[in-house]
C-alpha cells in the first residue's frame, strides 16, 4: 500500500480583495486607454486608484470583524444572586480585607491626609460649568497630585484610566478649550482657574502637594506599599469597558475604603466620574440628600446596570464579575 505525499501549502500571494465586477470593471479601462507614454501615466492613475479601493475595503472588513467581535460579548448585566449591601458607616465587615485597609491606611500617613479637607472658602470660587475630562493612571505619582488637588478644590470631574504607551497625568477643560499636560501645568490651572481667594486659606495647607520631591516619593511609596494594582488593564477586563457610561464614584483620594474601588475601577478601564466629597464639601449634603443616608465612602452610581451601592469590598466584588470576562 503505497502512501500519498502530504501536500505542502505553497505561498500563495496576496491579494487585495475586489470583485469580480470590479475586476472586470478594470480590465475594460485597460484595454480603452491610450498607447504611449500618456497611457502608461494614465495607467498608473488608475493603478493607484485600484489599490485604494481594495484598501478601503480591508479596512471596512477590518472594522467589521471588531464590531462583530465585540458585538459578540454579553450585555453588561447585574451579576446573578447580586443584592446591594447595608451600608455599615465606619465599621469593617466580614469581606475587607485587612491587609488592602493597612497598607491604604499607611498610604494616608504618608502623604499625611492630604485631600482629607476642603481648601479655604470655596463658596467664593469659581466653579468650572462643563466637566473636566482626566487622564489617569492610578499608580502615577503625578496623576495622585492631581487627584488630591482636586478634591481640595471640590471638583467633579471624568477619569478616563490611562495605562503604560499612553500620556498621562493630562487634562482637558472644556471651559478654557485648554488640554493641559503634565502634573505641574495642571495644578497650576485649576488652582487659578477655579481655587477660592488666596486670603481664604494657609499656602502651607498645599505644601504635601506643591513640594513636588517629597510628593512624588511618598506618593510613589503609598502605590508600591499596595503592589500598584491600578497600573495596568487587569488582564480579563472586558475590551469594550472603556466605551461604557461612566460610572459615578462618590469619594476622596486618601480614604483607605475608596483606595480598592478606585484601583479596581482603574485597572478595569471603566470611565468614572469622581464626585469629590473631602471633609467641608458641599457634595456630603448632596449625597444625604440624593440617598436618604448617612454619609459614607465610597458609593457608586453604575448607568450601566441601574446598581447604586456602598461598602467597599463588595463593590470590588461586583465590578470584578460585572465587566470582566467570565
């Protein structure tokens, strides 16, 4: 019994892809255009112009299959058996981990509660009529200066996750048509553009943030301490996360709760927006208000799936089976 030869595959060229009707279509321009050297001019007209379409449609096909890809992903949904917790104001329940509430904790000793009060009288500040627009990385020592600036100046703002390849700390304001890059730059403008009068507050109280060598050290040990969770996309993330509502995160950067649901909305690349609530904050009445609550952090408002909740473990929880990919 003889045995066939397996066939080898040859190296088959490639081929834009076009139409037989386009093909034929071509083959008549072909054959009517001119001889000589205005014909061979006129070809390559019409060479180049051939080659465009099929690259036209390489990229429809492209974009196709994304669509389709993502197309092919299940709704964001509210994750079987999910029941909203109690709210249990500064008490740690059975789900926190204790070594997530230390190192958060030793985090806010180090950057000594900076972002823990409002700055001065900002009944008197100006305050910004369109949202800013930040991009963040949670782990950039940078990007947590200008996380801690704004919550001293009680802003509400959208964070768009940024990772590694991508700029960061940068910030858009819509109300200036500015987009501005670098901590420094930007801490400069929003302490000018929407910051109270000078003669309200002690320039001391800025001194954890504006002294940039100490700021950047204790900022970067405060994310090493924790393992700079936020630091990348997590690797089962949904891809389509970042087109999603953003949701609202009621919260102050040196809270120890908030640290993890801040990571975790991070590291999943999930837009939120940060709905600032330090101490003095008029956001603390809007959120009693807004939920017939005693105030707490962190607390979450999701557009995606109607959840809105507190405590922070079971958060983390909730976003990690929510928009990752099961």
């Amino acid at each position: 019994m003889t045995q066939t030869k397996p066939q080898t595959q040859t190296n088959i060229p490639f081929r834009r892809p076009e139409s037989r009707n386009l093909q034929r279509l071509t083959t008549r321009v072909d054959k009517s255009l001119p001889t000589g050297r205005d014909g061979q001019h006129v070809r390559k007209l019409a060479n180049m112009a051939r080659n465009a379409v099929g690259v036209v449609v390489l990229c429809l096909f492209a974009v196709t299959i994304t669509c389709s890809g993502l197309a092919a992903l299940p709704k964001v949904e509210i994750p079987k058996g999910f029941v909203a917790p109690e709210p249990q104001p500064l008490q740690i329940n059975e789900k926190t981990d204790r070594t997530e509430l230390l190192t958060g904790t030793v985090g806010l000793g180090l950057r000594l509660a900076t972002s823990a009060f409002v700055l001065g009288c900002l009944a008197e500040a100006p305050r910004p009529e369109r949202m800013l627009t930040f991009y963040d990385n949670d782990s950039s020592s940078g990007c947590r200066r200008v996380r801690e600036m704004m919550n001293l100046l009680d802003l509400t703002y959208l964070t768009i996750p940024t990772f590694e390849g991508s700029s960061f700390p940068v910030l858009e304001d819509p109300n200036t048509g500015q987009q501005i890059a670098g901590d420094d730059a930007i801490i400069e403008h929003i302490v000018d553009a929407y910051g109270p009068p000078k003669e309200s507050y002690d320039e001391r109280a800025l001194w954890p943030i504006k002294f940039r060598q100490f700021a950047i050290v204790t900022s970067w040990l405060a994310s090493a301490i924790r393992g700079s969770p936020g630091a990348k996309r997590q690797s089962n993330a949904r891809p389509d996360n970042g087109s999603m509502r953003p949701i609202e995160l009621w919260a102050y950067e040196c809270s120890p709760f908030v640290k993890p649901v801040k990571e975790k909305l991070s590291s999943l690349g999930i837009p939120h927006t940060v709905v600032s609530c330090s101490r003095g904050s008029s956001n603390r009445d809007r959120m009693v208000e807004k939920t017939g609550r005693t105030f707490q952090v962190p607390y979450i408002v999701d557009p995606n799936t109607g959840v809105d909740m507190y405590e922070s473990a079971e958060i983390v929880e909730y976003l990690d089976k929510a928009y990752t990919v099961q």
